[in-house]
C-alpha cells in the first residue's frame, strides 16, 4: 500500500494532470468546508446566546444561507478579474481567505459575529468555479469531459463526506477546534495550488475589462451558455428541494419506528456516493458519443426516477430512487461544465465559470424554499412531483436552444 501511494505521489504527470490532482483535492475541500458544519451548526448557534426554539431555527437558517445570498452576488466580479488577471490567482485568493474566514468562526462571541463571518466566506467564494476554468483552459479539449467530470467529484465527495467528518471532529474535540481544524487544511490547499497549479495565462490588454454585454458578445451561441446556467440552477434546486423536509418523509415511510436520524442520514449522502463513481465514467463517455447525448439521457433519466418517489411506501426504495438521481446528476453535472468549456473562449471562460457559480448558489437556496412552500401546501410526495415538472421544464428548453444551436 505504501508503495503504491509513493508511485502515485511520484507519477510523471502532463501538466494537465498535475492540475487535476490539485485542484480535486482543493475542491474536496472546499466541499467539505461549505458541508461539515450542518451536523452541529445549529448546536453552535445555539451556545452563542440564550434563544427560543423559535429564534434559533431564524438564527441556524440565516447563518446558513448568507454564505450562498453573498457568494450569488459576488460570484460574476470575481469571475471578471478571474479573466484580467488569471484563473489561478482566483483560487489562491478564495482558498487563502476561506482559511483564516473559517479559522475565525471557532472564535466568536455572538451570533452576529458568525453570521458576519458566514457572509464574508461567500465573498471568498470562487475556488471551484475558476479551478474549472483553469483546468478547461490547460486541458486538451478532447480530454474535457473527463477531467471536468473528475474535478467534479472531488466538490461532491467533499460535500459528503463533510458532514461526517465535521460531527466526528465536533464530538472528538470541540465545536470551535473543528473550524480551527479546517482552517488549517485550507491553508494546505493554499500552498499546494500555489506552488503545484501551473496556468498558461496571457491576459488580453485592453483598456478596460470587458463589459457584462462584450462578455456576451464574445460567445458563439449566448442562449446555449444561459440555458446551462438555468441547467445547473434547476439540478441544485432539485437535489436541495428535498432538504427540509427529508428527515419528516423519512419518519413517514418509517412509521416513526427504528432508526429514523440514521436513515435520514444515508438517504441524505447516498446520492452524493452515486455521483462519485459515475460523474468521471459518464464524462468520458461524453467525450465519445457527445455531451449532449449525455445531458439529455441524464435529464430523461431524473424526471423517471424523481416522479415515483412520491408514491412509495419503504424508505429503502426511496434510497435506492436517491441513488439512481445521484448517476442523473453524474451524467448532468459535468456534462454542463463540458458544454460551457467548449463554447466559451478562452478569455471570457472565468467569468462564465463565475456566472455559473452564482446559478449554482441560486439553486442551493431555492431548492429548499420550493420544497418546504411545496410539501407545507400539499404533502411531501407533492415535492418530488414540482420537481421532476421543473426538470421536465427544464429539458425541453435545453432541447429548443441546442436544436436552434445546430440549425445555425
């Protein structure tokens, strides 16, 4: 074993290859770091003061969307600079800057401390959008899909793990070491980047840099690029729609017999494993029948296992239905980051990559109200339905602007 991990370390690489390695584990990371305090940020809020059971749910809920509101907005400025001054200088940036944000949180006193802190890492947002650029940019296009499909199961390993890992070190040591803990790796992930991510950037000299509109104008066919940033609004909503009320559908289909915290747990991670394995393999297949073969077949593929998860009766098939969503998610997910890549020119490609961030975190807040307004007026199956419909929605238009796209 240890000789193997001494090869690996070791491998010579392309430079492409370097990056992806890098950047996988930074965007690991970054995953994790946005994902390990669910388990306990409540309990966290909960020692900053004397609340009510009514003013901690307020408290938890800002403190965890004021991360995602700052990063929708900030995102396309970072992504600006990102072309003038380079993709990489974006990432050291946003990893430096989580580092001493999340290092800090272990240090506060109130929970407006926290919730200041939470805000200011939205504006330290960036690493996974502009890791994508660099590596769509160093990366030959003919290996697009499968190194942007890698790259994305390092965010959503991340993003899995997290929540295990952060309750582990929460219930080892403390609430305040985990974010010092935390911080101490994003730092690594610093240096790594720093001294290991090589770009090949030469910025274009202009007076200025380019407006919102010359952005535009500089992509080949705008509609397709803005039906993938609609695309990965809709699949974060849909992951997320479920996120209030899962633990409440999971007791149902239980009968409130067993153990409904546990299950809820598995049934939470287990689209997240599915995604991991297949992303990499589903990316590179769309290197060779097409990408939006691949798109297509994972948007049919979710409506189909989104519709009857609102009708089952054991929460072992609503975990198995979970799993299959989470490959829908493997064949989607990098296939838009695939598309985006191919129709973005290399000078436009980080603020691309940026407004794409900001759609994602868009989704991620919009998914759960959709689901809490959706299961609060009708019933918890209810959701699945509202969400295979916005997908459906989704597919059809994703059809009409690349049928257009191939028309010209």
């Amino acid at each position: 074993m240890t000789s193997k991990i001494k090869q690996f370390i070791l491998k010579k690489r392309a430079p492409w290859e370097q990056n992806l390695v890098v950047l996988w584990f930074g965007t690991f990371m970054a995953g994790m770091a946005f994902s390990e305090v669910m388990p306990f940020l409540s309990l966290y809020v909960d020692t900053l003061g004397q609340f009510s059971k009514q003013q901690l749910s307020f408290y938890s809920g800002i403190t965890y969307s004021a991360t995602y509101l700052v990063t929708a907005f900030v995102s396309p400025l970072w992504g600006k600079l990102a072309d003038t001054k380079g993709r990489k200088l974006m990432i050291l940036r946003a990893s430096l800057g989580m580092a001493f944000v999340i290092g800090a949180m272990g240090l506060v006193q109130n929970i407006w401390q926290l919730i200041a802190l939470r805000m200011i890492q939205g504006f330290f947002s960036g690493y996974i959008s502009n890791a994508n650029a660099l590596l769509a940019t160093e990366t030959p296009k003919e290996k697009s899909g499968l190194a942007l499909g890698t790259l994305s199961t390092g965010y959503v390993s991340g993003n899995l793990i997290g929540p295990l890992l952060g309750g582990i070190l929460a219930e080892f040591f403390s609430y305040r070491v985990t974010f010092f803990i935390t911080g101490a790796v994003l730092l690594l992930v610093f240096f790594l980047s720093y001294f290991f991510v090589h770009e090949h950037f030469h910025p274009v000299e202009r007076a200025k840099p380019l407006s919102t509109r010359e952005v535009i104008g500089k992509l080949q066919n705008p509609k397709v690029v803005f039906g993938m940033f609609f695309t990965t609004m809709i699949i974060q909503a849909s992951n997320n729609s479920i996120t209030p009320i899962l633990s409440l559908y999971v007791r149902q289909l239980m009968h409130s017999i067993g153990p409904v915290t546990l299950m809820a747990g598995v049934v939470a991670a287990i689209p997240g494993i599915a995604t991991l394995f297949s992303a990499p393999r589903l990316g590179e297949l769309g290197d060779h029948i097409g990408t939006e073969k691949i798109l297509s077949i994972g948007f049919i593929f979710a409506i189909c296992m989104y519709i009857p998860m609102a009708f089952i009766n054991s929460v072992w098939l609503l975990a198995f239905f979970r799993f299959m969503v989470g490959i829908s998610d493997g064949a989607m997910l990098p296939a838009v980051q695939a598309i985006l890549s191919k129709r973005s020119p290399a000078e436009v490609t980080g603020r691309v990559f940026s407004w794409n961030q900001s759609f994602q975190a868009l989704g991620n807040m919009s998914g759960p109200l959709i689901g809490s307004a959706v299961s609060g007026t009708f019933d918890y199956g209810s959701v699945f339905i509202s969400t295979s419909l916005l997908v459906a929605v989704n597919f059809i238009l994703v059809q009409i602007t690349t049928r257009l796209e191939r028309k010209h």
